[in-house]
C-alpha cells in the first residue's frame, strides 16, 4: 500500500425505498477541508488519467459501477517510492480512497455499464495545480491492459 493513502470501508444503509450511501463527514478523522464535490462518469475501457495534484487531497468514492484506480507514488523520499497500487471499487466494494497530493492517480472503468466516481477535493478545481500526464506515453511502471492471472 503507498504510503499516506487511505482506505476507508463505507456503509450502504438500505430498505425498501432504496438506500442511502455515506461518503464523507467532516467529523470523520480523514476529512481534511471542503474544496469542491464533482462527480466524473467513466465509460467501461476508458481510462482517465494520469492526474498528479501539486496540493489538493482526493477523496473517491464510486457510487454506480466499477473502477480501476491506480495509483504511483513518485514523491521522492517516501517509504513507497516508485511503487504503484491498484484498487478496484465500486458495487463490488463501497470505499473511500484519500489520495495526498503527489501521488499520480488514474482510473479506468471496468464491468459493463459506466461509473460515476465522486471526488470530495480539498480544494476547488485549479487548471495550474494539476499535472496531466499521457496514460499510455509515460515513465510510470503501469500497463492498463487486462491482466490475464
């Protein structure tokens, strides 16, 4: 696991009408500040990615579908250094994944139907704070492809 993420399991609480699905409280020893809440659909194959913020901490949660989020640890001096994670989330396991600043993350829709993936950000959306990398034309160790275990 790369040092400094977090993984929170999240409850669902259903009944007959439905079910409500926590995320994020600010009493919650993770929640760090309010920036901005958005929510970023997903085809299944596609891949959005690779994101590195220079100062904003991710919260994810996918509330509809499934992903594959990785994650690369290129911050010089950490314990994980150029260690990469995956982590699948969704229908099939409701978590909250914190993502520090300087960690690349990117996410690829798996399963049949698209996912929405919610993002409670520490700060609002700023074009100069964040790195867009390729997700194909890059020095990270990580092949998006299908693995065939």
């Amino acid at each position: 696991m790369i040092n400094d993420v977090v993984i929170k399991e999240l409850t669902q609480i259903p009944d007959e009408r439905g079910k409500i699905m926590h995320m994020l409280r600010k009493d919650d020893d993770i929640f760090e500040e309010f920036g901005e809440i958005y929510f970023s659909i997903v085809y299944p194959g596609a891949i959005k990615g690779w994101h590195l913020h220079k100062k904003m901490t991710l919260n994810y949660a996918v509330v509809n579908g499934m992903i594959k989020l990785v994650l690369y640890d290129g911050r010089k001096g950490s314990p994980t250094f150029n260690e990469v994670q995956e982590i699948f989330m969704g229908d099939e396991n409701y978590v909250l994944v914190k993502i520090p600043a300087g960690i690349t993350n990117g996410f690829k829709g798996i399963g049949t139907k698209p996912a929405i993936v919610a993002n409670c950000a520490t700060l609002a959306h700023d074009p100069q704070e964040i790195i867009r990398i390729d997700p194909l034309k890059n020095d990270i160790p990580y092949d998006w492809e299908l693995k065939h275990r």
